[in-house]
C-alpha cells in the first residue's frame, strides 16, 4: 500500500510540475497575444469559425461574394471597372487564366480572371512598414465561375492585415482601412452589376 502511495505522490508531483510549466508558457501566449490589436480576437475567432466549418485555411482568409442572378462576367467586369476609377484606384492588370489554360491545352475551362489593384502611395506606405507586405501587393480580386456553373468573386481579407497584428500606425491605418472599403465597393459593385 505504501509503494502505491508514493506513485501516487510521484504522479501528483509530476501533475503539479506540469501543470505550472503549462500556465507559464500559457501566460506568455496570453501576453504576447493581448499587445495585438484590439480587432485581433475577432479577426482569428472569424477566421478558426470559418477553418473549422470548411477544413480549408484558404476559404478561413478571404471575403467572397456570389454575382447576382443576371449579372454576367462581363457585366461584373465593366461595373469593377467603373468602381475602381470612381473610388480612386487603379486598375493594373488582368489576367484571363482560364483564357490562357485554354491556349495551352485545347481544352475548355470553367472561368477564372484575376483582376489587380493598386493606390501606389498606401502601396509604398505599408511596405515602408513591413516589407512582408510587399506580398499582399497588388490588391487582387479574381472571379470563377464554380464546378455548378455560379460565378463569384473572391479577394483577400484584409483585416487579418489591419488588425491581425499590433496596431498598425495611424497613417497605415487609415490607408488601409480606406483600400479595405474600395476592395469591398468594387467587389459589391461587380457583384450588382452597378455601374
């Protein structure tokens, strides 16, 4: 009975060693973790909801948005088009994938274009920042048409780039927070058809 006693203790020892170890380096996380923006909880909760429904880290990390009934590809394009000359950015290349696939292999595609945007002043201001964001760069919107033949148009989410980390400068703020609501007013206006 004594040596079950001892393992007993032994064990506990062990637990409570553990255990202290394991809430220190937690407490570092925690720490670490709340010197981020105060929008980073929500950023990462939305992204762990969206990653446990789809199993997929790239559906977890982009905005979507289906093309309303009647609207076609071209619509979508033209009214993409309007938006970002009235929002104030420029549109820096297109490329027709699908087109492209198409020449190389003789065989049909579904859809898929991947159109480019750019403010070259926020563009330099965030890599003034952080050269890393030299890879979020040009903003992108590409648009597929689905395996059920639906078309849709897909672009980063940027508040992952906004508010995932610590608090960006006022001014890189500000800047973003404005591509953010362009990227999102094109999308919408490419979705609609509006031009």
């Amino acid at each position: 009975m004594k040596i079950v006693w001892n393992l007993l203790a032994v064990i506990g020892l062990i637990a409570l060693i553990g255990g202290g170890f394991a809430y220190s380096k937690l407490q570092g996380e925690i720490a670490a973790f709340n010197e981020l923006d105060p929008g980073a909880k929500k950023v990462y909760g939305d992204m762990w909801t969206k990653l446990k429904e789809t199993g997929n880290s790239a559906d977890a990390t982009v905005w979507k948005k289906a093309l309303a009934e009647g609207v076609s590809p071209d619509d979508a394009e033209e009214a993409m088009d309007s938006a970002a000359i009235e929002l104030g950015i420029m549109a820096v290349g297109k490329l027709p994938l699908s087109v492209q696939v198409e020449k190389m292999t003789g065989e049909k595609q579904r859809y898929l274009k991947i159109f480019q945007y750019c403010n070259p002043i926020t563009a330099m201001t965030m890599v003034d920042y952080s050269d890393a964001f030299s890879a979020y760069l040009p903003c992108r919107i590409s648009m597929i048409e689905d395996k059920n033949g639906k078309f849709w148009l897909y672009a980063l989410d940027m508040d992952m780039m906004i508010s995932g980390g610590k608090t960006l400068p006022p001014k890189l703020l500000k800047a973003a927070v404005e591509v953010k609501a362009v990227m999102l007013g094109i999308m919408e206006r490419g979705a609609t058809g509006e031009f």
